[in-house]
C-alpha cells in the first residue's frame, strides 16, 4: 500500500458545500467533537447526513488528539482518491486532520477554512459572519 503524500487545499463553506453536491464520492468529515454535534448542530451535506463522516479529531474534555483518528479515517473513508472536505468549528482542527490525511495518502484533501461557525463577532457570538451556518447551508441541531 503506497503511503505518497496528497494535496491539501483550501475552500469555503460554500465552495464546499457545491462540491459535495456535483461529486458523488465526495466526503465532508466533520472533526469537531459530540458535544459541538450534539448542542451546537451539524452540516447537512447533500441534503442529509449521509455524506458526512464524524470523526473527533480531540476528545473532549482533555482535547487531545484521538490516537485513533487515523484508523477510524481509514475505516471511514477506504477510498483515498475521493475528495475529502474537513471542517470544524473555524478551520483549526480541520487543517491539522487534512493534512494527517494527505499524508496517509489521501489524494484530495480540502481545508473548509471558514469552519462550521466561522471566527466571532464583536460580541464574541459564532455563526455571524462567515461559515457553513452564516452561508445559509442546510444544517440540523439535535
């Protein structure tokens, strides 16, 4: 099994968003943790979650790097030639597990760079000014 290096690249929510939409074999892998799933909502990727992988990259409370986080992708996600989207709350924690993923070999890596949320406001509210919520994309909260 070859492990040669992928690209990571960069997209915004949106751009992201387009992409999953036109390519059947495109992922988007959620990396925030349940609790940010479960109190703060999720992408709804397609129209539903079944184009979404959620996968933690840091477990909550520690906010460790899961150990695991690669075996779980690999699990997830067998094909490494199809597109990967990584997002999170702001596009931290999506960068660093995009660019653990290329270098597992997976060959189209995406960084969603404004995140789920995107960076707060002046009142130190998310969700405002930039992101997959602030784009008006389909989201769910539980």
């Amino acid at each position: 099994m070859s492990m040669s290096g992928g690209t990571v690249g960069e997209v915004t929510s949106a751009e992201a968003y387009d992409a999953l939409e036109s390519t059947p074999d495109a992922r988007l892998v959620d990396v925030r943790t349940r609790a940010e799933w479960t109190f703060v909502g999720v992408p709804l990727a397609g129209g539903t979650t079944n184009r979404t992988v959620f996968l933690e990259w840091q477990r909550f409370p520690t906010m460790d790097v899961d150990p695991r986080f690669h075996e779980e992708l690999t699990r997830a996600c067998p094909d490494r030639a199809a597109p990967l989207y990584f997002i999170c709350r702001s596009g931290a924690r999506s960068l660093a597990a995009a660019e653990l993923a290329a270098s597992l070999g997976y060959q189209r890596c995406y960084n969603v760079v404004d995140g789920f949320e995107g960076p707060p406001d002046p009142d130190g509210h998310r969700g405002k000014i930039s992101g997959w919520k602030a784009a008006g994309l389909p989201w769910r909260q539980s």
